[in-house]
C-alpha cells in the first residue's frame, strides 16, 4: 500500500508542469571551490573563505534528535600559480563553534591544481561536500557545518552538456600497528545535458556514493569488512522566465539504490531504495522548494539524516523500514557586493508515516575573497 500511493504521488509531483514548479537544492551561494584565479605574470594571492552559520533543527522523532549547528569556520590560504595550468594553496582551516571556547578545527590545509581545457585534477584538499552538487539523500547538507574538509584525489570535467565530478576522500589513515581501521569514502557525480533550447533545457543525472572501512596492516581483528554504495538515477526538467516576479522553475525526480556488500552487517538491513522528486519555482522574493521523499530500508554514508531508514542519535539501534516525508524550503539569497552572500532557509516537513511536523531554520554567511599579491 506504500509503494502504490507513493508512486501516485511521485508521479503527479513530477509529470504535471502546470504546477510551474522548481527543483534541487541550489547550494551555489555557499561555494567556496579552489580555482584557477590568477597569472604566471601575477602567480601569487591570499584567498578568504569564511562561512558563518546558524541552523536550529526542532526535530523530536526517533531516526534524528534536533540540535543546533552555531559557529563558524575560517580557510586563509596563499596561492601561488606555478605555471598557467598548476596552482598550488596552502593555509589553515579553523572552526569555532559558539559555546565552546576551545577550537573545534586547526587542521592544515594544501591543494595542489592542475587545470587544463574542460578538466581539473585536485591533489591535496579538494571541491568537497555540497561542491559534489550530490543530492540531500546521499549527502548531508550540514557536513558543511561541523566535518572537515574533503582531501583525496579530484577529477572534474566541465563542459556546457556535461558535468562530471569523480573524487575519493581518504577520512582516516593507518599505519603498521595502527589500533583502527582506514576509512575512505569516494563518489562520482555526472549531469548530461539532453536538450537546451530557448530558456528550456532537459537532464539526465547519475550519482555514485561509495564506503569502505578496513585494513590489513592495523592490530584489529574482529571488527568485519564494512563496503556499501549507493546508486542514483534521475532526470530534470527546466525552464527561465523573463517576467518580473517569477523568473523559472524546475522539475527533478531520482530512483536511489542502497546496497550493504560487507563480510558482516551492522545494520538491520542489506538493501533498500528511494525516490527522491522536487519541484521549486524562482521568484524575485526567494526560491520555493517543495520535496517529496519515500525511502524504502535505505541508507547513505553520510547521507542527509532525515533521509535515512536507520537511526542517527547515539546510543540507539532505532530504524524504520519506509520513511515518507513532504518538505517544504522556503530560501532567500542576498548577495552583497562581489565577495559574500546572506542565506536564509526555512524548512517544515510533515513525517507522512509517524504524522508528526517538524522544522528547521537557518541563516549563512558566506565570504569568499582572492586578492592579487602584487610587488
């Protein structure tokens, strides 16, 4: 009975453009990429990038305890571009959480760039979290708030019908001896554009989201080989308007997998699966984003907690099999000058299977600044 009015639903979200409706959550304002940004003539710069945030989740169900993300995090870094295709970036990466009075985060930080044509190969720290453009199921959004930068490897290709971005984040690492086990997660983000055609343009997206936890040279010996993955297959449909109050809207639908291949399982679970559809509209007062989620046993590393079948809170061996939810996110972005960005989100949701409301709300701000260094 789930499955028959989830599909009705899904279907109706997703194939009625009457409704002029928009779609996946535009994260673009909280960007902070390492680019390519200056000259062999010019090679060297100081970049800022500093996020402020406050997210306050009222969450009371089961699966995801409410808390409150409060702090911010700096990255002064230098830059110094080798050659026109190498760059290299080295500083610090802080987070200061409010309430605490001890640094959360002093972790160095050092990317090594190679630009050339459409491609990008990142060595070192790279574009992680919300740069992925992953959707919320398989990544949680507030890992932007409290976990460390993404460092690995990075290929991205860019061109104006397809989008690629292949990464592997290596999380823990170990050493002859070592009293833990290596943990290194990885993806792989492609978007195809179909059709573009006067202000119209339809897509077609795959998502690959990998995780692995294991070891050969560490001293543990009982805890198994932990490999899961996640697979997503979608499509969007938008459209730009040239009006005064209403400038487009988009219409997005994913069917994901999960799928657990360890020698021995921790959670309930070995497989499962969800469909994931938006539909937002842009106006000249802020972006309306309305969401629908079924999940079916599914799980995603790190993925949104919302989204997940199997409890996040400490302590708990909690899990749901279906996870019904209607979200609505009400957005607005004030960019001020050419360097910092103003967020503010508000985000209700109805649990469809449990009939309880829930909200979060949150304000952003974003700076992110490269200045020449110049004699």
């Amino acid at each position: 009975m789930h499955v028959k009015k989830s599909i009705i639903l899904g279907v109706f979200i997703f194939l009625i453009p009457s409704l002029r409706l928009f779609a996946q959550l535009d994260n673009t304002g909280l960007e902070q990429p390492i680019v390519k940004d200056t000259t062999p003539e010019t090679p060297f710069s100081f970049t800022l990038r500093a996020l402020a945030f406050n997210k306050n989740n009222e969450y009371f169900n089961k699966i995801v305890e409410g808390y409150t993300l409060f702090g911010y995090r700096v990255t002064p870094a230098i830059g110094w571009q080798l050659h026109e295709q190498v760059k290299v970036e080295g500083g610090m990466f802080l987070q200061k959480d409010f309430g605490n009075n001890k640094l959360t985060y002093a972790i160095p930080y050092f990317s090594i760039l190679y630009d050339w044509n459409d491609s990008q190969l990142l060595l070192g720290n790279i574009n992680g979290s919300i740069h992925h453009r992953q959707i919320e199921p398989l990544e949680d959004f507030e890992r932007l708030m409290y976990d460390v930068p993404e460092s690995g490897i990075q290929y991205k290709f860019n061109r104006p019908k397809l989008f690629l971005d292949a990464w592997v984040n290596w999380e823990r690492m170990i050493y002859n001896n070592s009293p833990f086990e290596e943990q290194l997660s990885g993806g792989l983000v492609s978007i195809y554009e179909l059709y573009n055609m006067e202000r119209k343009a339809f897509k077609l997206h795959y998502q690959f989201k990998g995780y692995h936890k294991a070891g050969q040279i560490d001293t543990i010996t009982t805890d198994p080989l932990i490999i899961r993955y996640n697979n997503s297959f979608g499509m969007s449909f938008d459209e730009k308007w040239q009006h005064p109050f209403f400038h487009g809207y988009e219409l997005e639908g994913h069917f994901l997998h999960f799928f657990d291949d360890s020698k021995a399982f921790e959670l309930p679970y070995k497989q499962g699966y969800g469909y994931y559809l938006n539909g937002m509209i842009e106006t000249k007062i802020g972006d309306f984003m309305l969401s629908y989620w079924y999940g079916d046993h599914f799980h995603s590393y790190k993925g949104g907690r919302i989204y997940q079948s199997f409890t996040t809170n400490n302590g708990s061996r909690r899990f749901e099999d279906v996870r019904q939810l209607l979200i609505l996110r009400v957005m607005n972005e004030f960019n001020i000058g050419k360097s910092s960005t103003l967020l503010l989100r508000f985000e209700p949701y109805w649990d469809i299977e449990n009939r309880q409301f829930e909200f979060s709300h949150a304000i952003y701000f974003n700076i992110f600044k490269t200045i020449p260094i110049t004699k």
